[in-house]
C-alpha cells in the first residue's frame, strides 16, 4: 500500500516537471521571436533565411514596400528555387505594385534563363552554385508628377545599390 502513493507522488513530480519544461520552452521561443523582431525593424532589413542572404532596404521602404513569399512577377512564375517579391503599396487604396524581386537560381536553372532571348535580370550576387538574381520595375505604372508616382520612383533601386544592399 506505501508502493501506490510513492508512485502517484513520482507521477505527479514527472508531470509538474515536464509542465515547468514546456512552458519554459514556449517562453524562450517567445522571446527569441521578439528579439528578431526588434532586430529586423532596428535593421531595416530582410533576412531570407533558407538561402541565407540579407538584404538591406532603405529607410524609405519602411512604411510603403512590404514582402510577399511568392514565384510571380509582373504575373509571370519565375522558375527560380527561392523568390522574395517586394510590392509597393499605395497609402489610400492599399493596392500593390511590384517594385523588386529578388530570386535564386541553381547555375543550371540560370544557364536556362540565359538561352532564352527575354532580358535577363541583373546579378547581384553569387555564392557556390546560387545565384541571386534581382528583377527590379522597369517603368513607373503611375503618372510620374502625381503622389504615387513619386513615391514609386523614390523606391526602385540602381543595381549598384542592389548590389551593395545585398550580403550573402
């Protein structure tokens, strides 16, 4: 009769414990995505992740450029691995246009690209056999003496900036 409430008290003991772990560990997880999040809005910055580059917007881009995880640019599918597409977004009608897209290639997916006769995006680096490519918006979709044109047309990078923005 001892042996039983050793038993549940060891049980109960397990339990308390194994609780205390969980909660410990979803607090951690907390904190850690907090700290990332106060990281990227003091860096001003994009982090891909399974890639492993950064890229580094502008100031400006803060409040009117926001990222969309998808492979369609200017409604064509890029056949890339990775692709991170930056729309500008309008104040009023919240409607978005794409600015910037950012694409990774294996060398065989980009020796493709390069027999076909389209233009080809521009480099901005290379890193083993990746390489990140950068589509950038060729013409202002808006009238260039309104508001939004000029919003649009003080957010498309040179691929100079492109280049220096980026590390991989």
């Amino acid at each position: 009769m001892t042996k039983l409430p050793s038993r549940i008290c060891t049980l109960a003991m397990v339990g308390t414990l194994t609780a205390l772990t969980g909660c410990a560990s979803s607090g951690g997880q907390s904190t850690t995505q907090e700290e990332a999040n106060i990281g990227m809005a003091q860096s001003v910055g994009f982090r891909n992740v399974s890639e492993g580059y950064t890229f580094l917007y502008p100031e400006s881009w803060k409040s009117q450029v926001t990222e969309e995880d998808t492979a369609i640019w200017n409604g064509e599918m890029l056949p890339a691995e990775n692709v991170a597409v930056f729309n500008f977004v309008e104040d009023q009608s919240r409607n978005k246009t794409p600015l910037l897209a950012l694409a990774v290639y294996t060398q065989d997916q980009w020796q493709q690209l390069k027999s076909k006769s389209e233009p080809l995006p521009t480099v901005v680096a290379t890193k083993g056999d990746r390489v990140l490519a950068a589509y950038t918006a060729k013409q202002n979709p808006y009238r260039p003496d309104s508001l939004q044109g000029q919003q649009f047309a003080k957010r498309v990078l040179a691929p100079g900036q492109l280049q220096s923005a980026i590390t991989w």
